[in-house]
C-alpha cells in the first residue's frame, strides 16, 4: 500500500519501502523512470496500490495541481478515496506504468482537466469525469483489442463519460479526446476525437458510488508553504460550536459590554450624589452647634456691670 507522508520518521522502516518523490512548485512526482524498470521487477512492487487517503499529505506542503505517477498501481482498483486531499489537481499522468482505475476515481476531483494514461491500464467499463474535464490521451493503444467512445451526458451535460469497450486491435498507438471541437487540430499531429452527446445512467453519473460519496464529505483543507497536518473546516461543515462563539462574540458580547458601562456610570452618579448629600447634612449640623453655644453663654454686660465683692460694704 501507497502512502505519501510529509516526515519519513513517521513510516516505521519494518513496514513501509521508501519511493521517490519530487516536488517542483505546484507539481508532484512520485517515482521516476530509472528506478520504474527496477520497481517492475521487484513481484513485491508488482502488486502495489494507494490506500485510502494515502495522498491527502501531499497538500500540506502547497498546492497540487500536476501529479505524475510513475508506478504500477494495478493490484487493486483506485477509488475516490485515494484521491482524497488534492482539491486543485488539474492534471494526472500515468502513461509511464499501467494502473487500475475505478469508474467514478476522477469524478471527485472538480478541477481535474487533462488525464495522460497508460492504455494497458485496467479499465471498470467507464471513466466519469466532472465539469473542468477537457481532454484525455491515452499512450501505448497500438494492437490493443479496445475501443474507446467519449459522450457528454445529456441529462447532466456538466459530465463527460469514457466508455472502454472490447474492439479489434486499435491502429494507433495514442487515442485522445476533448471535450469540444479544438480549432488547432488541423496544425497538430494527433489527430484527437470530440465527445458526442449522448444517454448516460445513474450508474454513469456516479449517483450510488459509495465511496464517491465519502470523498466528498472529507473536509476540504487549504494548502500552506509550511506542513499541517490540521485540516480547516469549511464554512459549510464548521461544526455548531464554531457558530455559537462566532454568534457570542458578534451579538451578545458588545450588548454585556454596553450594559457594563451604563451600570459603571450610573454607580459614580449615585457615588456622587450621596457623597454631595452628606457634605450637605454636615455643614448643617455645625451650623446648629454654633447657635446652641452662643445662646447659653452669659452676656458680657452683665460681667461689666457687677460689684466686686471688696466693694460689697461699701454699697450697703
């Protein structure tokens, strides 16, 4: 099994076969042609396939839009889930060692536009692929006993169907078609063949796919220039909890803080008043102090006015 991960240190060496693996820009290579020829002779390699979501990790190191396979993947049928992680894949070759393919494998990928395969590659009867499809070669088709019908569903003309059907011995060593009618075939030397309108079933538009249906429920995660691991939720699948902290903070959190404030200002108001109210009652109070004394105390014309008491005889 084939599984792509961003640290060796995480593969224990007992149980996984280190395979080359380059990364120029927005293109991935795994393996490589002088190391294929070798690979093919090894019956341990012989029988090697992807494991579900085994190239999810190749986004964590940027975006993914070119990824060439140069292994042979023909021990087990490639489904959706192997393409699991790779949102931006726009180009998928496998011309270099035949592979096995899945009917609905491509029909997850909604960028996927151009496909190079080997044509000893084993086929399920069909290829459903989504909007963005645009062309197909197929390399190596020489004495091959196949022949290959390219339709666009009428019922969902977004979808573009590949119809792999035993025929006599092909003519021609590439096969290729678009999707439209390409003006500059007449100056190119491949002749390529143009997908006619045509009756597809539900089976050709992938609606009881099961793992198609996994595929698109994994969570879709944005690339960055530096490893994660974390895949970000999308606004579609953020959980409930996401949602009542983003409500918290945007709705009931400013109305706490208003409240807040009008109850601090109302507090030093009253503050205020009540510690105005109380300078008030006590300056009154003094006030009253004052007048009690000067009632009580005697007049000083009367001290002027008595006799001392060394005079006493002498007024008698």
């Amino acid at each position: 099994m084939l599984r792509c991960a961003s640290n060796r240190e995480n593969l224990p060496a007992s149980s996984f076969n280190p395979v080359p693996c380059h990364r120029v820009d927005d293109t991935v290579r795994i393996g490589d042609s002088n190391t294929l020829t070798k690979i093919q002779e090894i019956s341990e390699f012989a029988q090697m396939t992807i494991e579900p979501y085994g190239l999810s990790q190749l986004q964590d190191g940027g975006r993914v839009a070119i990824l060439q396979l140069n292994l042979p993947l023909k021990a087990k049928l490639l489904d959706s889930l192997v393409f699991v992680g790779l949102p931006d894949l726009k180009t998928l070759h496998a011309w270099r060692a035949p592979i096995a393919l899945e009917s609905c494998s491509l029909a997850g990928l909604p960028w996927l536009e151009h496909l190079v395969i080997n044509c000893s590659s084993t086929f399920d009867r069909f290829l459903t692929f989504g909007s963005a499809f645009k062309s197909i070669r197929l390399i190596g088709c020489l004495g091959r006993p196949l022949q290959f019908i390219c339709s666009q569903c009428i019922q969902r003309p977004e979808f573009i169907l590949l119809r792999i059907l035993p025929g006599p011995p092909s003519t021609r060593d590439v096969v290729g078609f678009d999707r439209w009618s390409n003006s500059t075939q007449s100056t190119s030397s491949l002749s390529l063949q143009t997908c006619r309108p045509g009756v597809c079933s539900d089976d050709h538009l992938c609606r009881h796919n099961y793992p198609l249906k996994m595929a698109r429920s994994y969570p879709v995660q944005a690339f960055s220039p530096m490893p994660s691991t974390i895949p970000l939720p999308s606004p579609s699948t953020s959980p409930p909890q996401f949602k009542s902290g983003h409500r918290f903070f945007t709705l009931f959190l400013p109305a706490l803080l208003v409240l807040f404030a009008v109850s601090c200002g109302t507090c030093i108001l009253m503050s205020l008043r009540i510690s105005r109210a109380l300078e008030r009652k006590r300056y009154r109070h003094r006030g009253q102090d004052h007048a009690l004394i000067d009632v009580h105390t005697p007049q000083t014309s009367n001290w002027t006015n008595s006799v001392p008491l060394n005079n006493l005889e002498a007024k008698v």
